[in-house]
C-alpha cells in the first residue's frame, strides 16, 4: 500500500478541488467558488492522494476558537483508502495550529459512510437541521451537526 501524501492546497489548485467535488457532490462547487474560499484568509483547504494523484480534500473555516469542517470529499474510486480520515486529523492539527479549539461539521443523515468516519475521529452529535439537504430526485435530508474539542 502506497503512503498517503497530504499538502496545502494553493489558489492554483482550485480546479482540482472543483473536480473531486463535482465527483462527490450533486450540487458541485465550480473553481470560481474554490477560488473564493483560498483567497479566504479563514479558510485553509488540504489536498490528499496517493503516488501525487489528488483524490481528496478537505476544506476548513477557522473562525476565533471554533472551526468548522466546509466540505470533505474522496474521489469514488478511491474511498476506502484512508484518505478522508487521515485528511480530518490534517484539518483538525491546522486548525488547532490556528488557534481552533472546537471542531464541527454538518453531516447528511443518511450518509451512514460518512457518519461512521465522524464517529471513528471521536465526533458527537450536537444538534440537528430538519431538512438541509436539498436534492433534485428525492426529499430534502437532515443534517446532522456534528463536533468535537480540538486538539484531536
């Protein structure tokens, strides 16, 4: 098994994230959007893969003592791999760097690979938004609000 390489990722890197998202997300963020958040001096995104192929990311908004985990994805060939976890233990580390000492995130309900990740890194349930997700073919998802205390 190939070692997994993780990075910042800079204003030039935009267009790969919009394409992991685009391949995770059906409302997919474009790289104007991702432009915006690096410009963003809150918001730090992390890029992860294996032999140098960016698979997956994850985007973080630090604000004074709390920070909240943006958007997490993994290319669909790739899950499985141990990327996305070993991205929310870079995030988490950055953002306690930062000055970050609560984590939190929003999380599909129904989106039990996800939430078993969450729960692998030691997160909670902390609250809960009735009808978040928005989707084109089916009912509306909740939201799961997630979080933990930094440093993970």
């Amino acid at each position: 098994m190939n070692a997994i390489l993780i990075r910042a990722a800079a204003l030039k890197d935009a267009g790969v994230l919009a394409r992991i998202h685009a391949e995770c997300f059906d409302q997919a963020w474009d790289e104007a959007a991702f432009s915006r958040f690096l410009r963003d001096a809150t918001t730090f995104a992390l890029l992860a893969g294996v032999a140098k192929e960016w698979c997956a990311f994850i985007l973080v908004r630090v604000a004074a003592d709390e920070c909240e985990i943006l958007s997490l994805g993994t290319r669909p060939i790739s899950r499985r791999e141990g990327l996305a976890y070993a991205l929310v233990n870079a995030g988490a580390a950055e953002a306690f760097r930062l000055g970050a000492r609560r984590l939190f995130l929003e999380v599909a309900a129904d989106n039990r690979a996800a939430i078993s990740l969450y729960d692998k890194a030691g997160f909670a349930p902390s609250g809960l938004r009735p009808g978040y997700y928005v989707r084109p073919a089916t009912q509306a998802a909740d939201a799961v609000i997630l979080s933990r205390a930094l440093p993970l």
